[in-house]
C-alpha cells in the first residue's frame, strides 16, 4: 500500500534519529560535554558526589518524587 507506506520515515530520518555513543571516560565529576544529536546539543553532566547530595535537598519540590515508574533507560543511569 502505497499511501501507508508513505508514513515510514525515510532512511535519512531514521539516521539522524539513531542514538548516539560517546567516550564518557574523560569526563572528569563535575564537567559537563556536549554532543551533538539529530542537529541539536545534548549535555551530558557528570555529577560530584556533592552534587548528587544536593539532589535529595529539593526532592520536595518534584512532582513525583516517589514515582516507581522508570523512566530512563538502564545504560543511562546515575551511580
């Protein structure tokens, strides 16, 4: 079917949608990288332990911060 075949994105969507990899190795606590993705800059933090301490700090001001739905991905979780 020619019209519903239409709606699939083309091989060079599908390309800029394609996840990304990087070296995260280099990143020392604390520094931040930039990549860029799909024509856009993604930031990837790397958290001091401190940091991460002052997260707990403003847990009250999520909207739901007890969630137990998961919402990352495995190979994208904080230590």
């Amino acid at each position: 079917m020619p019209f519903v075949a239409s709606f699939t994105p083309s091989e060079r969507a599908r390309s800029a949608g394609a996840p990304a990899s990087a070296d995260l190795g280099g990143v020392a606590p604390g520094e931040m990288m930039t990549l860029p993705w799909r024509g856009q800059p993604v930031w990837i933090l790397r958290r001091t332990p401190r940091m991460l301490e002052g997260l707990k700090k403003v847990e009250g001001q999520l909207l739901d911060p007890g969630s137990e739905r998961d919402q990352q991905p495995e190979y994208c979780r904080n230590g």
